[in-house]
C-alpha cells in the first residue's frame, strides 16, 4: 500500500512538471517577438529595463529583442529597413526622415524621458556651479544635430550664453567615445549619460557639476517609434507596447531607487549595485522620466523650437502626422 501511495504522488508530481513544461512552452509561442533598436544603453532609461525584467511586455503578449544601435541616425536606419520593428532614439530622428520626404515614414507613439539625460562634468572641482563658468572653455558636446547637443545649446542660449561665441564645444566625438575623450585629456568639460559621468567621478577624473535636463525643459526627449505602416497593421501591438512601457514608468515612480536598481541590474552587470541606485537617485531627484507616455501638442512644439534654434530645423513638422496617438 505504501509503494502504492508513492507511485502516485511520483506520477502527480511528474505530470504537474509536464503540465508547468506544456504551460510555459505555449506561452512562449504566443509571444510576438519584436526587435527594439536601442540608441544607447543608459540607466536613464530605467524604466524601460525594469518593464523588460518585471515581465511586462510578456503580460502583453510581446518578446523584446533588444540591440543596441548607436546613435538616432542608425536607429532610423534600422526602422526603416526592417531590422528593427521600433526605434528608441530622440524624436527628432523622425522629423528628419519626415522631412527628407520617406513616404512610410516613423511616426513617434510613446515616449519614455521628458528632459535631456545628460550630466555635465567638470575636470576641475567647482563649487557653486553656474553656466556662466562654460565661458571661454573647452566643452565636448554631443553630435551636432542630435537632441543631447541641441538642448545643451539651448540651455545656455536661454542664460544668455553663446553656444558658438561664448565658449568651444567640440561636437565630433562620437556619444559613445565621449567619456574615453574626456579621461583622455580632451576638454575641460564633458556631457555624459549615466553610468559614464559617474565612472568618471569614482575614477577621481571629474566632477558632475550640473544636470543638463534642468535647463532644457520638458520635450519628448527619448521615445518609441515605428513604420506608419507597421503602426497602422499593428494596432494592438503598438497599444501593448505603450502599455508595458507605462508599467515601467510607473514601476520606478511608486519603488525606491534601490528596488528600481535591483529591478535593472542585470541589464549592467559591470555596474556596483549602490552606484547603480545612486544613478537612479539622481535621475529620479532630476525629474527626468515621464508620468505618461503620450505627448501633447504643446512639448512637441517646444522640441522642434530647440531644433529650429540650433539651425537643424526651418519649420514645424505636423503633430497629426508625426505623433501616433490611440483611437
């Protein structure tokens, strides 16, 4: 009789595996896999890590494929081929391409930051920091074009400083050598994303001194985008993707930045977990990322006023057709 009662609960346990096995492998099947290129890798894009690791395109039925696709130009390049169903970059990427005349251009559906994620860090220790001590200095920008650049140019422009006369901003190095320029002896000061400003901190070669977002305002800084015609086949995807960057976040609005830290470590595995939580303090004390991913009329005038400013762009590019906004 023992033998008996064992064989059954071996044959219960056995069949509760097979059915866990079973459960996963068709949920596994009924996921759609989307490529997501990604123009940077950045803890000032947090949520959309912790979104990826709590599960929350899985609830929606998506699997990210994630790569990373340096710089908005490439990111644009990947949408438009193929490679990747959504962009992540600047949305004034689109613009550009809405510009250039592309008849199944991107269109911009959700948006993850609302200010620029770059700190400017310091060679020298300086206490009291304003704009005022960029005059006559060496600072290494980012490209020319780009929104890092572009809303660097525009804060000191709005504390009457001149991008090209009051200082020198070097805007050849490209985003992702610009912390190697910098330890390298190039510049007096550096825009840098987390975690680069404060592997230059720990490093003991600078010093973050400001924070970039605060003075450029709110704009659709970093957002998601696709083909019009993807878009337009895809609705339920695109409303599912919006929906799990949401979770993401509200994920790093409602936890403490060490649980947010825990929740993305493993996207920066060569970064000490406490640095890590003190980065997500610091864009969470900057007010850098998004309460909703939807973007009004109003801060997408506001991004292309900081274009126009820079000389990148002439007119204003039509919200109705550059913003996907769910019916």
């Amino acid at each position: 009789m023992k033998k008996i009662i064992i064989s059954i609960i071996i044959l219960l346990v056995l069949g509760g595996l097979l059915f866990i096995s079973l459960k996963d492998n068709k949920k596994d099947t009924t996921l759609t896999k989307v490529t997501v290129a990604e123009v940077a890798h950045s803890i000032f894009y947090a949520p959309q890590y912790a979104a990826i690791h709590e599960g929350y395109f899985e609830e929606e039925g998506i699997d990210i494929d994630l790569v990373l696709t340096p710089g908005a130009d490439a990111v644009m390049a990947a949408v438009l081929s193929g490679d990747a169903q959504i962009g992540f970059s600047g949305s004034e990427a689109t613009i550009y391409v809405y510009n250039g005349g592309e008849k199944d251009y991107p269109m911009t559906f959700a948006a993850l930051t609302k200010r620029d994620g770059a700190f400017l860090v310091s060679r020298k220790k300086i206490d009291n920091f304003t704009l005022e001590d960029l005059k006559g200095k060496d600072v290494i920008g980012g490209r020319q074009g780009g929104m890092p650049e572009m809303t660097f140019e525009w804060a000191l422009r709005q504390n009457n400083i001149d991008p090209v006369k009051d200082l020198n901003i070097d805007t050849s190095v490209a985003f992702p050598a610009m912390e190697g320029a910098f330890i390298g002896g190039t510049g007096d000061f550096v825009t840098l994303f987390e975690p680069n400003a404060t592997s230059v901190e720990k490093q003991g070669l600078g010093y973050v001194v400001a924070y970039v977002g605060e003075y450029g305002g709110e704009v659709p800084y970093t957002a998601y985008n696709a083909k019009k015609s993807y878009i337009e086949n895809n609705k339920e995807l695109i409303k599912g993707f919006s929906n799990a960057v949401q979770k993401g976040l509200d994920f790093v609005k409602e936890n403490s930045p060490k649980k947010v830290a825990e929740a993305i470590v493993d996207f920066f595995p060569d970064t000490d977990i406490k640095d890590l939580e003190t980065m997500v303090k610091r864009y969470k004390e900057a007010d850098a990322w998004r309460e909703t991913t939807k973007i009004n009329k109003d801060e997408w005038k506001h991004i292309q006023d900081i274009m126009i400013a820079a000389s990148e762009l002439k007119e204003y590019a039509p919200y109705d057709k550059l913003i996907y906004n769910e019916k």
